[in-house]
C-alpha cells in the first residue's frame, strides 16, 4: 500500500457528510495525499455543493449525493447519528472494505454494556470484532481492522488523561476519581434546539449531564474504573477539556507523574506534554490545539489533599472525532501515520 | 435608623472606586433609596468624572476624588486590592463608623490563617474583630457591626452549595470534597496583563488556580473542612459557577437534599434553588444572575458513584463582592435587608 | 393619575410574554413602581411558571396564562410576532383602554406604506390613528394615546442618530445617507433556526440584511429622507448599534454638531451624547447601555470627506423595544417618566 | 529554483517572532514544502521555546533568538512594529536578498505621501523600490522582488472588494464611497493595553478607528480614490470585513457585477466570490475564511438607492497579513504560488 507521496490512490466516502464531524472529515479528506474523495452523502442536501453547508469548504467541487446510492470505495467514514449505522452497516460494509464509524454504534464490547446505556442494539453480534479508534490506547489492533469505532470525545478526553496513571500504577483502579468536563456547542450537532440557539447558549457554564452521561461506559470499558463524571457545556465551539481529580494511595511526586506521562506518550505524534511552565498558557488548553488532532495532557499536585489534578484538552471534532477516525485510518490501511494531519492549530484564535 | 422610604439618609463612600467592584458598588449605591455617594476616590483617575470609568454611569454626576482627603460618612466601602485597606484602616475607620472591606485583608479569622495563605498582615490585632459579609452565614453577627469584609467570590459560591449539606447532617466533614470552580474574566481586575488580553483570554477553558488557590482558606475556616479546590477561566466576564462533587456516608435522597437546602434557604432573600425541571435552564448558571445579587443553588444525585454533585452560581462581583458588601452594610445599619439590590438580571444576555 | 409612590396602583398585561421582548416587558413591569402584573400570556408555555422561561425571573411568582382569556387591564402590552396584533385588536383594545404594541403591525401610518414593506393588513384603517412610542420623536402625541406601536430597534438607533440633523438643519434631505447597523442574535427572536444556531451565529459579522431592511421604512416615514441601509449580524445577544455616514452640503463644525444634539436631547433622560474625550469608551456603544434604557449618540467629523459620521447604540429589547414600550406607557398614563426605568446597566459587561 | 517538492530547499528567518503575525508566519513557514526556518527573533522572548508564547507550536523544535545576530538566509520576514524595519532594512537586506516586510514602513510610494500618514520616514529613498505584496494588484511586479511590502489588513479587504468595479469601469473613480469595516482583536498585537483587556474589549460594536484610519492611504494610493473610511472592533479574534457602499453613476445589474468580480478574480486561487444563494453562509464572512489565506467577495444590489453593497472578508493575520507575505514570497521565489497555504478554515468555528 502507498506511503504518502504523489498522487491519491485511494477512495474515500463520507456517509452524513452535512454534519460538523462529516465536514471535518471532508476537510481533512480533501487535503489527505493518499485519498481521494468518492462520495459525500446527505439526504438532507444532496446535489447542494459541499460549500453551501461548509463554507470553508465552498472552494472544493463536490456535490452531496444520496445515502442510497454509495460507490465501492477503499474506506468509508459514517457520520450519521448514533442508531443510524448499525442499521446500515452491511450496506457500509459491502461498499468499503474499512469502514470507520464516528457514532456510539459500535464502541462497547458487548450488548450488555451496550443496553445499559443506550437503546438496543439491532447488531449486537458485531460489537465484539469492532476495534476502538483510538490509537494510543489500541494501536495495535487498528492495522487491517475493517471496523474501526472512533471514541466519544469527552472519554477521549479523560482516557488520554487518565491511561498512563492506569499504565504506569500511579493509581490501582480502587481509588476515587473525579471528571469535571467542560465542552463546546458543537458537540450538540448541526441541528440545534431553544438550547443552542446563539442567544440561550453563549456564555454559559451549564451543567450539561451533571451525572449519568453515556461517555462514562468507554471509560469503565477500556480503563476498568468507575469514574464520577459531570459535563458542562462552556462558550466555546469546539472543545473538550476534562479536569480529573485523582487521589492515589501511595505519594507521588511530580518526578513520577512526568515519568508516567512520558512513559505512555512520548513516542505519541498527536499527544503533547503541558505541566507547568511560564508563560500564559501553561497547562492544556482546548485553544490550543483548536483545529488540530493534537492532544494537550498536563497535571499539578496538591499534596495538602493528597491529589492529583489531571487535565486534558483536545478538539472534539479532531481528536475527539474525525481527526481520531483519519488517524485510525491511517494506520488501519498502512499509511502513514500522520498523514492528512497536519494542521498545527493557530494562535491566537477566539472561541475555538 | 432610617428604613428605605423617602429622601437618602445616610452618607456613602467608595475607596478605590476606578476598579470593576468599585464600580459596580457606586452603581448600587447610586440606585440604593437610603443612600447618597459622598466620595469615590482614585489615585489614577482623580478628577475625571465616574462615566470615564464607568460607561454605564456616564450619567452620574460626580468625579472621583483623591483618596487623601476622606470626608466624614456614614459608611465606607473600601474596593482597594489586598494589603491596601490593611495599611488604611485607620483612615478608614476614622472615616466612618461602618467600613466595609472587599478585599481578603479581613476575612480570615487569625494571623496565623492569615499567614498561612497570604504575605504577612500589619493590622493582626483586627482580625478577630471583622466580621464576613456573607448575611447567609453569619447574618446574626452583622447587625451594628463596625468592621466587615466581604467574601472572596469563588469562596462565596462554595459556601453556599455546601452550607446547608453541614448545616443539615448530610456531610460530617470527613468526607472527599472536590470543588471545580469557573470563573469570569472580571475577576483579575481592571488592570490585566498578557493573560488578560483579549486574544490570549478570550474563548478558554484555563486551569486558572489549578491547586492552592486563596479562597481555600475562607472555606475551611467557616465550614471546618479541607476541600480539594480548583479554578478555571472561563469565558465569561462576571459570574462564579462552583461545581462541588461530594460523596455522603450514608445514603442520601433527593427529598433529603431538598430538605435540606430548602431548610437553609427557605427565608433567603437572595438564594434561588433550582434543581431539574424542564426547559433550557435547569440548574444553577451565571447567565441567570448576571447583574443581580441573587445566587443560585442545586444539585443532582449520581447514585451509582454514592455522589451528590452541587452546583451554585453567582455573578462574582454582585453576590461575590459589592452585592455581597451592599447586602451586609443593609444589616449592619438597621435598613431594609434588600435595599438597593433588587436587580433581577436579564434574559437573554451573553457572556454574562 | 398615581405618581410613582407607595403601592402599584395600574393594572398591566404582557400578551406573547414567552419571547424575549415579553421577558423584558416582565421583567420591567415587576419592577416597575405604578404597576402590577395581571397576565402574562403564552399559548405554548401556558401554566408554566415565567421563571422556566426566563430564568432571571425565578423568582416571580406568576405563570403564563393561555393569551384566549383576557383579563380587563390598565395597560396591555402585545410583544407578538408580526402580524398578530392586527388580527387580535379588537380583543386587545376590549380588554384595555391603552395598548401597546410591540410588532411592526402599527408601526406606519398607511395601509400603501404597509404593502409596501410587509405583506397586507387586516385593519388598515387603524394604522393613523396609532402613536409611534419613541418620545424623542413623538412625545407630544403620547400623553392619552389608546394605541402606541413600539419603533423597531434598528430605526429606533437610526432615528434617534439622525433626527438632530434633521431638526437643527445640519442636513437638508437631500443628501446621500448610508447607515450600517451592527445587531445582536436577540434580534431573532427566541425561536431561532439553523442561521441562530451557537455554533453558525457565534463570531460572525454577516451581512443580515444587505438592502431591503424592512426597518426602512420607519425611518423614511419620519425622517421624510430615503437611506441606503445595510444590517450585519455581530457577536452580541442584545444591542444595536447605527454607524450613520452623512455629507452635508454646507461645511459643519464639531460646535455645530454639539449644538444641534444638544438642542435636540438635553432635556431627554434616557439619551446620552459621547463624543469623543479620553478612556476606553469614547463613543456610543451597545455594552455601555445593556439592560438599560438609554440610547447613546455621538458623532466625528472627516472634513477630507466632507463627512459626518454619527454613531447611535441602544438596547435593541430595551430603548429598541421594551423600554421603549414602557417609557410610552409612563408618558400615555401621566405617570413619572422614567419610573421602571432606571436601571443604568453594568460594567464591564460581556457580549451584551 | 526548486518547485514544491521533495525536501525544503530554502532558508527562512521570523524578524519579530513572538507578534501575533510572527507566529502566524512560523505557523505557515513550518508547513511549508519548501521552505525550513533558520531564525525566529524575539528580543523579550529570547531562547524560550516558540511554543512558550504560540501554543499551536508547542511540537515545533525552535528557540527564539536575539534579533541582532541575523543568519543569512534566502528570504526574510520582518513582523516588527512599525517604524522598526526602517531603522534596520540594511541588516535585513545583508541577511537576505528578499525581504518581505510586514509592516507600514514600506507600502506607500512616496515619503510624502508617508508623511501625510505617518511620522517621518528615515530610508525614504527605499519607499519607490518597494513592491507591494498584494498579488491580486500586483502579481506582475513581485517576481524576483527584493523588497516587498506586504498590505494593512483593512487596506487589503477593501482592495479586494473594490479591484474589479475600478478594473471593469463599473466606478469611475468620482463616485461617493463609503466603507465601513470590522475587525478582530489581533488587529492590536500581542502587547494590548487596557481597552484590550478581556473585560473591556469583549463583546464591543466600538468605534475603533471614525476617521483618519492609516489604511486610507495604500487605499488612495493604489485605487486613485478618497473613501470615506470607519473601521469597528467586534467581537472576534482575526479577522476583517469591510462592508463597501458605492453609487455607480450608471445602472448596473447582477450580471454586470458577476462579470466584472469573475474578470478580476477568476484565475485567482484566494479569492472565491460568495454573493447571494441558500444556506447560512449567503455573502462573505470572516468565520468562513479564518486561519486560510482565502478572500471572500460578494455584492447586493440596493436598486432603489442606486447603490451596490460589497462585502469583503479576510483573515487579517492571513490574507491580511502573513498569509499575504507568504504568497508574495512564493511568487517572488518562483515557487508554487500557493505552497504552504494550503489550509481551508474550519467549520464550525468560533468568534474566528
């Protein structure tokens, strides 16, 4: 398979391309140097052009086209809502050989855990063979996977914060743990009701699901910990920065907390180190990294109460979304890792 | 002594007047039917009228005078940043038989808690005597008294979302408190650096006070525990939201925890508990106070972690400062205890 | 008739009382001295409290009524969609002697004006005996009038910027006129679609209205001159803000322009004149008068042009609209002016 | 001299690294195919990490050095105040053999048309050397340029939009024409002084600039027109947009229009003319080209009032600014016109 040079050579769909994480897909399709892009499906707006909905994008010479009638390509992205793609996958399927959903379809392992926090599953014998997107948690069962699930951005956000604390026996599973999340109006979708209507929704702090959100199942899925999660949707776009507090038994020092966090990530292309420092921004920022796969982890001890604060900061649309799922498919076909990806951020920028 | 009917009765000064809580102080006491603003002074901006400041007061008749020459008043409320009012108190206090201070210099109750969490205090011998404004805490100590220092703003909203979980048994104190704070730009003060400029600060999500953040001290002192405390920036200017995730040793109801605050508050003038229901705004938000002196109290039960998460909002310049002053000055002098602060807050309204 | 002491005396109504405007009306009337509420109406939010809708107004112990059962009132103040009024009149005018209508519906003065802009009226032969409310403008004609339609917020900042012109013949009307007004998403109304979404609607400057403002038309019916309007949508909720660009025929001096605003609004309460002088704020802005009454106007030469520019800012739900409203109703009543309306605004403040 | 391709093959240094524009160009050099940054100067910033003040940089491996030991390099950008380039155009020149400037100091033609502008030139027999870097305007005089200036941003936004009516004789050039712009926050550096402060800057309709803007002149100088200019601050970070009114002396309909914008711009690969259709995004808008080197332009005809309404809308820090200089550079190199600015803007996006 081709390493990134030259031309395109392979193709590329994305099914519910009218959405915020579809046009995020497509931007970064469209400036990826291995694919080319095939299909960008919308029921809503077929055979509008792709910038009439994504006016960055009103340069690229795309139309959308149906839902129905998709092409044999190399990879498919679904960005459909959460429900939509397990009731089409076989059509998914027998269109791509790697099929990349960025829904809640197939992120759990089994029904079970499945029902416990959503509503039935139509599939459920698929769930088992899907393989979670995120690469620094499972890189090594992306390569050839033909269904690859790409995370929820909020546990995107508290795994990267949390894993190496797991991965380097900072903390044993036992121990209290406290995730204040804070994100950005696009994490509610294209649609929008009286809730995000610009003037309900700006400047907020709201406690958007102050307990029970769906995102805790990956969580316990994948580290094997109960977490206590809170959600607030903050004035932002894109955005989602988690603040974890961690009380571990025995003391840690910030010597052992660097060694953890570089012990998992150094080798990481998409996970940067931020702890401390001068300057004005010192710890991870949803800023930051707006517009970019990067992910910011960073931590500060509170030794009186014998805490450690994690924080971590990602887009959620990038690497809390499509920035993750190209990632994934990146390695998934061979490519080059990084390839597509970019895209550094920008300094300043507003409301990211 | 006068109650809130007729012509104003009582004299009125504002030291440090240029700042946000000054001006926000003279706002209230231009409107406030018992009082009559003597002197708003400034070292830097003397001479110039308030509205120069102020834009909403550009209808304000007054300049501001040199804090040298301090006219005889009924009540002084010092604005000034901490360890100024410590150096005047004398002054001050010659002044007016009433001083109201709104920065930390008074708040804590001894040298040593001062010491622990500030640099060094001139005036130790008063710390015993002042009194903290929070009328919600210590409403019974305000009347007639002669020293009083308003609350730090994020301290204020944590107090209040755990008073009445202490004042009702719910938490014996043992227990893990986390208490995730965000805050307003407004709360670093007029002045602002790099931090505070509005391409760095606008549209974050900042770990502002990570750990060691001051106002710890004002809550351990009056609700006797140790909290695990942090703050971000946010984007907003004025409003403090305190999410508080506590974890009760015995089990807790939702009827429980009504009762519970419904117990404290019930005769609060300036508390607001709002918990669930329907529609757009269903608990506690800055944008739901801004302007006003009201706070905003709730919480959610999270029973599969044993957790109640708190949640409380207030505008950190009303509520958590000149609000708060205004409030505590109208007990302390025998008035209407709502005098001058019956400003609703609007709807809709942006970054608050 | 009551002056504004001692208990409310006059009975109100706000029919449409869910929308924006109907909150600030709400929110007015509550504090208002003279008045008491009796209904606030709404078809979709009947029996709901106000304060599910309105959360600054938790605290009011009223619930939206269906607007089918009319209470007989004072005052009845209609904050409906256009069109609406027209065809519930007659219900109106049985359940009040003085109306006051918020929507365009009784904004000109013939039936040949109103098809013009909008789209055919049900009772044309009202439309000359109804009051324009701005008092600037019109406050001769207030005093006892039974139907006062509120000005839209985008003439009302336009009128009041220009009308000094007018009156003190600084301009003639034959001059070319371009205005640019900047407004906040309130404009919109709390319904809201796709365009009003958080996401799409934050950060923008958008041509709103490019040519064709329907708002025109108010201002060509009292100002007798044609202007080439253009409206941009700008990151604010509330807020309205004119740039009116003028080239006088004869050489104007800044004494010149001071003299004709002066003579214009020095007796007016709720205009300010900012021009120029030092500090942050130096001409009118949106944030200076958020939640209040007041309209700020200024102006600054460009002698190399031969151009004036003159800036207008308001409130759009507040002197564009509910302010507006109530300050009409003082007059049309014989009550104190300014009563419920003295509210200054805030600073700093954030989008407003 | 080498196309896009393959390994960067040409030095560059950053005079002025640590500005808002400085980290845009290292933004952009660091991603450019062919181009490999020697030097990225900051006096204050001295041998901290790029990353340190540019967060979006944070992976990118690069100290800032002191600005008075210049290595040689093919090409230098100066991001300096203005006035600094002048003083030190020698040491820039020595360094490299093209310099593309940044600031004022050399767009305009003559010293005396700087003098009517600015304060004092001190290299004015430079000014008439100097290519400015618009290549829309002047493509044909950058190849192999030596000293190139690149334009102010609101200069450059109002260019774009009023090119094509001056290239296609829509405008004669004695019409009345008034432009009013608004810009972002970057527009006043990274230093920021108190009415940059979030408190105070946040939110603004402001009147930035009523008259006098310096932008006036390159206007002037390169259209042979007055305009009657008024630039605002709004609510965002980056970004210009300047809303154009023109009154062309004989009719013109939409054709003529889209006939003269596609002459000027149709092979242009940064202009994309956006003027009417469906969706959210109809006519230009900041938001659709942040962080891009895109212009969008688009027009609304105003037949009642014989005007034509131009929008114009840019990055400031992009097409305004260093995006422009990077275009400038390639096309004075011989490289690919567009290598290096190749990013799309993302949407959504927040106050851009």
């Amino acid at each position: 398979m081709s390493a990134s040079e030259g031309e395109p050579t392979l193709s590329a769909s994305v099914v519910g391309a009218s959405g915020f994480t579809g046009g995020e897909l497509l931007r970064l399709l469209a400036g990826h140097p291995d694919f080319e892009i095939a299909q960008a499906t919308s029921r809503s707006k077929a055979n509008k052009t792709i910038g009439h909905v994504h006016p960055n994008l009103r340069g690229l010479d795309l139309r959308f086209s149906s839902p129905e009638d998709l092409e044999s390509v190399d990879v498919l992205f679904a960005a459909t809502p959460h429900g939509v793609s397990m009731e089409h996958i076989d059509a998914f399927q027998d269109a791509a050989d790697t099929v990349i959903d960025l829904s809640a379809d197939f992120r759990l392992d089994s029904e079970a855990q499945y029902d416990a926090w959503y509503d039935g599953h139509s599939r459920p014998e698929l769930l088992a063979d899907a393989e979670y997107a995120l690469p620094e948690l499972n890189r090594e069962n992306l390569a050839g996977a033909d269904l690859i699930a790409s995370g929820g951005c909020n546990a995107t956000a508290t795994i990267l914060g949390l894993l190496p604390l797991f991965e380097n026996d900072v903390l044993s599973g036992d121990e209290q743990i406290v995730v204040d999340v804070k994100v950005g109006s696009s994490e509610g979708g294209a649609g929008g009701g009286e809730a995000s209507s610009h003037p309900e929704r700006s400047g907020v702090v709201r406690p958007y699901a102050p307990t029970g959100h769906r995102h805790e199942a990956e969580i316990e899925q994948f580290l094997g910990v109960d977490v206590s999660f809170t959600v607030h949707a903050v004035e932002m776009i894109r955005g989602a920065s988690a603040t974890i507090h961690v009380f571990p038994e025995e003391p840690v020092s910030k010597g052992d907390l660097w060694g953890a966090y570089r012990g998992s990530y150094e080798e990481e292309p998409f996970v940067r180190m931020v702890a401390g420092g001068g300057g004005v921004y010192r710890y991870p920022e949803p800023k930051a990294v707006a517009g970019s796969n990067y992910a910011e982890v960073g931590f500060e001890l509170d030794p009186g109460n014998k805490r450690v604060v994690v924080f971590s900061a990602i887009d959620n649309m990038m690497k809390g979304s499509a920035g993750q799922a190209v990632h994934a498919a990146n390695i998934a076909l061979g490519l080059e890792e990084t390839a597509g990806l970019d895209f550094a951020g920008m300094h300043p920028v507003g409301s990211p």
